[in-house]
C-alpha cells in the first residue's frame, strides 16, 4: 500500500484576515481587489505605490480649491436627480440598479470614480441630495435593499407614486395588522427620512372624488409603514400619465 502523502498547509489559501479601524471593520481579502467597511462604503485608504498616486492627485487646480467651495461644487454636480430601482439584463444575468432618468445616466455619478480623494469627499452625497421614486408597496423593501447600508442611512426624502397600479391607494389588511412591525423595519432601513411627497396620477380629467381618495387612502398607507408624525408629506397632481411618466427612465 503506498503511504498516504503529506498535504501542504502552506498552499491552501488563508482566510479573509479582519482589521480594526476606529468604529469600522474592515473586511480584507486574500487576493486582489477593492475593500469595502461594513457599511459598504469603499475603503479608499491609499497603500503603497498609491500613496504617491494620491500625492500626484493634489496638484489637480480643482483639488487645490477651498473645501466648502469644492462642497458646492459637489452638490450643483451630484444633486437634484430622482432616482428608481430598475432591472438591466445583461449576458451574465440580470442585475439591479437605482439610477436616475435616461437622459441624466451620462452625468453625476462618474465623478465618484475620478479618485479617491474625490470619492471620500462625495461619496455619501448622491442619496443625500437626491430622491428615491417607488412605484409599488409591495417591492418597496426588496428595491430598498439594492442599496448599501452607507447609502440608505442617507436618504432623506422619496417619492411615492399613487396610481391604479402601485398599490399604495388600496388599504390592504395585512399592513394594518402589522403596523408596528412594518414601521419599525421600513424606518430602520431609513433612519434619516424626513419627507414623502405622493405623485397623484389618475384619469384626465381628474374627478374631485378621486383625487380625495387618493390623498385619504395615501395618508393612511404611509401612516402605517412609516408613522409620519415627525415626516413632512406632501402630495402633488401630475398632469402626465404614469406611463408617460415612468417613460423617462
């Protein structure tokens, strides 16, 4: 019988090692690529032959500006979008994205991936300024969790559509039944929310009974998943079909 042969404990790949950094966790990998904290917030921390990249980036005249004037800038470029979860098929399968209207994709964003001085100035900002659009209560949760961690504690207002297809004008009996459990969630995954504003889209023209429907029905929707005495809602008769509408992205 021949001897059994020695395995080689070197060769077998380490585990993922953990380092400690201030309150964050840094997650590491054994082999090559990007490292995120536990927010999922990119750890752009600069290492080696990046430290002298990251020192060559200052020379930049824009990176030479004032902080709160570099601040402005970053806002005028990554502010006043309205974002919405959307399904891309791509030959490796299907992925999920939020992304603003078709026409403002080729903006914005791309300025996070300039460097990473840029990145860790700008990186919270595009939930902070801008707002996210759903259209059914039923997928609320599900597109919210497109989101990293990082990202959702900073938004601070969304846009809830009130059409015959979202859901949201239908009291439906489960939500009452779970009202504490469903506020509690919803606001766990929004700790930060402080506006809703319902976009009414209906029948043209809109009869006054509707409208009034909509706005009774809505409240008491979103009083049940979100407990809105410390919310500002507001509600808002669009003049465009939703399909219209929904067309932009």
């Amino acid at each position: 019988m021949a001897p059994n042969k020695k395995t080689n404990t070197t060769a077998r790949s380490k585990k993922p090692t953990i380092k400690q950094s201030g309150d964050s966790v840094v997650k590491r990998k054994p082999a090559r690529g990007f490292h995120r904290f536990r927010s999922g917030i990119l750890n752009v921390t600069p290492k080696g032959a990046e430290k002298e990249l990251v020192k060559r980036n200052q020379d930049s005249p824009l990176l030479q500006l004032p902080p709160e004037l570099r601040q402005k800038i970053w806002e005028e470029v990554l502010g006043g979008k309205n974002f919405r979860c959307q399904i891309f098929d791509y030959k490796i399968g299907k992925t999920e994205r939020m992304v603003p209207p078709k026409t403002e994709r080729a903006f914005g964003l791309c300025l996070l991936r300039t460097c990473r001085q840029i990145y860790s100035e700008t990186a919270l900002l595009p939930y902070k300024l801008n707002i996210i659009t759903f259209s059914h209560l039923s997928s609320f949760r599900h597109e919210l969790m497109v989101l990293q961690k990082f990202q959702r504690s900073q938004v601070v207002g969304i846009h809830l559509e009130a059409s015959r297809r979202s859901g949201i004008l239908y009291p439906h009996q489960n939500f009452a039944k779970n009202a504490a459990n469903y506020r509690k969630r919803n606001l766990a995954l929004l700790p930060v929310l402080k506006r809703i504003h319902v976009l009414v889209f209906g029948p043209d023209p809109f009869p006054v009974s509707y409208v009034d429907d909509c706005i009774k029905n809505s409240r008491y929707q979103i009083d049940i998943m979100f407990a809105t005495e410390n919310m500002e809602i507001t509600f808002e008769v669009m003049t465009i079909s939703w399909l219209d509408y929904y067309g932009k992205w």
